[in-house]
C-alpha cells in the first residue's frame, strides 16, 4: 500500500480529498496522516515514512512550498503534489522548480484528480521497485566477499601453489596496501562451530579498529588474517585489549590464538599455522604425520589438480603398503580415516555443517574391494570426482559475480557507465573483473554494455521511437555518435532499421 499524508487546513478540502481516494484508490493508498499545518506535515511525513504528500500551499506555521521544500531536502524520493486555489495558480506553477511532482486546482475535478494521482502512483511504483532490485543486487554483491575470502583463507591453511598468487591478487582485489600480517583465530572449548552473529560481532569489532581484514568462519575456528603496517602497536594499545576482553568475557568461553607479525607474505601458511601449535584437537598438529600428508592430498584438490592431489594420495598409499606389509583390512582401516579426514574439509570449504561425502555407501563400496590395486583405484576415482565439483563450484561462483554485473548493467545502461564504475561498484580491481568477465561471457565489458545498449535500441526503433529520443534512452547524449555506433552493429543506419 502506498503511505499518503494529506496537509490541508480546511476541513471541508480533506473531506473532498478522502472522498476521491476512498472511491478511486482505495485498494492502492492508505492515508496515514492529515494534519492542519506545514510544519506538522513535515515531522509527520519524516515520521510515518510516507511516499505521497497532498500539500496545500496555504497553510499556518509553515506554507506548503516551504514544507514541500524542507521534505525534499530530506527525503528526495518523496512525491509531493500542491493544492493550490485559480488565484495561486502562478505560485503553484513555480513550486515544480523545487521537485515537486504537480499541483491540483481547486475545486477538484475528479478526471483532473485521477490523472495527477495516477502520475504519481506510477512514479512511486517505478521507484519501488527499481529500489527492490537495487537491494537484490545489492545483497548479490554481499554474498560474493565472503567466497572470495573463504577461497583465500583455505587456500592458505592448505598452502596450495595458487595460495601465495591468490592471496596477492585478493589483496590488489580490495586495495589493500599494508604490508603487515597476523592471524587470530578465535574458537569455542569444544571446538563447535563458532555462530554468525558472535563471527560478524567479532568481524565488526576487528574491522573497526585494523585497517584490513580477510576472514572465514570455518566449521572448528573463526579465523582473521589481519593486514595493517602498525600491528605491533595496536596490539598493545587499551584499545584492542578492550576488543578481546570484550569477546573473552561472553557467556561461552571463546579461545583466542594470535600468530606472530610478518611482513612477508611468501611465510603466509607459515604464521597461520602457529595458531594450530596450541589447540586441543590432535588431528591438527602441526606436526602430525596424518594430518601434514593428507593436507597436501587436500591442497592439491583445492587448486583443482588432479595429477598431483593423485601423485600426493599415492605416496600415501605406497606408504601404507610398505607400513602394513600390504595387508589389505589394514590400509581399508586407514583409508577410511583418510576418508573422514577429507569429508571434514569438504564440510569446512564448503561451509556445512552436514558431512558431504556419504560415508555409509562408501563404506559399503570399500567393503567389497578385495584387492589392493582396485583400492587405490577406487580412492583416485573419489579424489577426481572431488577436483571436477570443486571446478564446477568455482565455474558457479565466476558465473554468480558475472552475473550481478550483467545485473547492474541491465539496471544503468542509461548511464554512462565504466568499467571502473562497475568495478568500484562490487568492489573488485578493474584488471581482475576485466579477466573475469571475458572468461565468463566471451566478450569483453565494454562490446557486452554497447550489445545490451544496441538490443534495446532496436527494440525501441521497432516501436516508432525518435531516433535522438532511443539515442538519448540506451546511453548516447550525441545522436551521431549513436548512429555511427548503430551502424558499426548491425551492419545499417538506424534510419533504414526504421
């Protein structure tokens, strides 16, 4: 329903009014406030959150011109029509010049009416839901950080090859320009998974006090690699202590471990993993021979090679032959560990908290191998189903920020948009969004806008639209210029496209 508040101070000109909106718009407007007085309206409208204002010019405490003129300073969007009388007719007229939508005459004439109000509604509407779509995009581009910085924080607690170049591009990526890095992580005792709110708390409370931050809220800790040139000072200060009491002294008892400072980003994996050194969970000691061998299987499928996550699986299985003296019921014991091992990976990269592998038919399936080489043979199958979804994930994911810009250009083709405003826009370095869209869509950014521009300028030609006013409409202030551009893609002028 649309919001209207009517500011008339004769009793008689509201009555009429009610009257015209009851009979016609009673299913679209709901009148919200009437009051007598122009400074009444303006509170009244700022607090109902109302999108039409009827607004008599004449009125106490404040005229309608001047309320009108204060409300649009605060709310721009707001759609304001005038009620003048045949005598301010002249002063209505020069209210427009303030943003005001239109004006009505008194005494209403109810085809008059309508057709004000109609214009009105329709430019509510449109701005509605253009602000829909603009929080949808909106929330697309929230959900695509978070993938971004997920991808960069496993990669660095897998130390796969592509960690160091990821974690650069990522760090170009959000401009960051400090060359300082520590990571906290931050986890319950029992080692659960830490929640969403108590993760964005904490992110919030980092953000606000270091000057960069990428973090992941994985399914054992929160982990934050913290980037800013002064962290050795800030780490001391009142300030930060006040940030960790203040997590430290929640209800759940939160473990935090800091790593040590480095500047070189090349020992990345290195200082993440001090914050292991400590924990309560043996499967991840640093040290741990299981853990340290199968994390290499892991990194290889996280960069999504196959030749080596196989050439890494099968030193461990060569191994096991050599250890278990090739007993088969043994090396199926350890596998299923390894198995386990790489389903709680899986439920850490891809955030769930449900295990991804179906274990029990895997079981089943392990159980009726009855040979050692058909062992291994079944675990590389496994390994190389794993590298094709993770390379199918990363396709969506490419193809998901691909989208939300095709999105945006869809909303603001009109405009005249770069590649850097689109860029800034989601946040993304202009060279890494450049690549990313050209290996999604197969042309570049600036031929797929002039194809989104040039397919909406045939459609509106079609439709026997002006060819300065379609010029004008898909983005070209110059008509020339346009028809050159026209010309260039569809092989005739738009003159004989008419």
């Amino acid at each position: 329903m649309i919001k209207l508040l009517i500011a008339e101070d004769e009793h008689l000109e509201r009555k009429a009014i009610k009257f015209f909106i009851n009979k016609l718009y009673k299913e679209e407007i709901r009148i919200v406030a009437e009051v007598s007085n122009g400074e009444e309206a303006f509170f009244q409208a700022l607090e109902k959150d109302v999108d039409l204002v009827l607004m008599d010019i004449k009125m106490p405490k404040l005229n309608g011109l001047e309320a009108a003129e204060k409300l649009k300073e605060k709310i721009p969007g707001i759609e304001i029509i005038i009620l003048t009388a045949h005598s301010e007719f002249d002063y209505a007229q020069k209210s427009i010049k303030i943003g005001v939508s239109d004006y009505l005459v008194k005494p209403y004439v109810e085809a008059d009416f309508k057709e004000v109000i109609d214009s009105a509604l329709n430019k509510i509407k449109a701005k509605k839901k253009e602000n829909e779509k603009e929080k949808e995009l909106l929330e697309k581009i929230k959900n695509i950080s978070p993938v971004l910085e997920k991808e960069i924080i496993l990669n660095i607690i897998y130390n796969t090859e592509s960690s160091i170049n990821n974690f650069l591009k990522h760090t170009r990526l959000l401009g960051i320009k400090a060359e300082n890095y520590l990571f906290i992580t931050f986890n319950y005792q029992d080692q659960h998974k830490i929640n969403t709110d108590l993760y964005n708390y904490i992110r919030k409370k980092l953000k606000n006090y270091f000057d960069a931050i990428i973090s992941y809220n994985g399914l054992i800790n929160s982990i934050f690699l913290i980037i800013d040139n002064q962290l050795e000072k800030k780490l001391k200060s009142i300030a930060y202590k006040k940030i960790e009491n203040s997590i430290k002294n929640r209800e759940e008892k939160i473990l935090i471990n800091k790593s040590s400072i480095s500047s070189d980003f090349n020992r990345i994996s290195e200082i993440y993993n001090q914050t292991k050194e400590s924990t309560a969970d043996a499967q991840f000691s640093i040290n741990n021979y299981p853990y340290q061998s199968e994390k290499k299987v892991f990194a290889k499928i996280i960069d999504k090679n196959y030749k080596l996550a196989r050439k890494e699986f099968n030193k461990i299985y060569n191994y096991l032959l050599k250890e278990e003296k090739n007993n088969l019921s043994r090396i199926k014991s350890f596998l299923r560990r390894f198995l386990i091992f790489l389903n709680r990976r899986l439920m850490e990269y891809y955030n769930e908290q449900q295990p991804f592998l179906e274990m029990q038919s895997l079981e089943n399936e392990i159980e009726l191998i009855d040979n050692l080489e058909g062992l291994k043979i079944y675990f590389e199958q496994i390994i190389e189903n794993l590298v094709d979804d993770l390379c199918n994930n990363a396709k969506e994911q490419k193809v998901q920020i691909i989208e939300t810009v095709k999105d945006y250009i869809d909303e603001n083709y009109k405009e005249d948009i770069s590649l850097d405003d689109v860029a800034d826009y989601i946040s993304f370095s202009k060279y890494y969004l450049s690549k990313l869209f050209k290996e999604v869509e197969g042309i570049n950014y600036k031929d797929y806008l002039i194809k989104v521009r040039m397919e909406e300028a045939k459609k509106r030609l079609k439709e026997g639209e002006k060819i300065k006013v379609v010029a004008c409409e898909v983005g070209y202030s110059d008509r020339n210029y346009f028809s050159r551009a026209f010309k260039k893609y569809t092989g005739i002028s738009p003159g004989k496209f008419q």
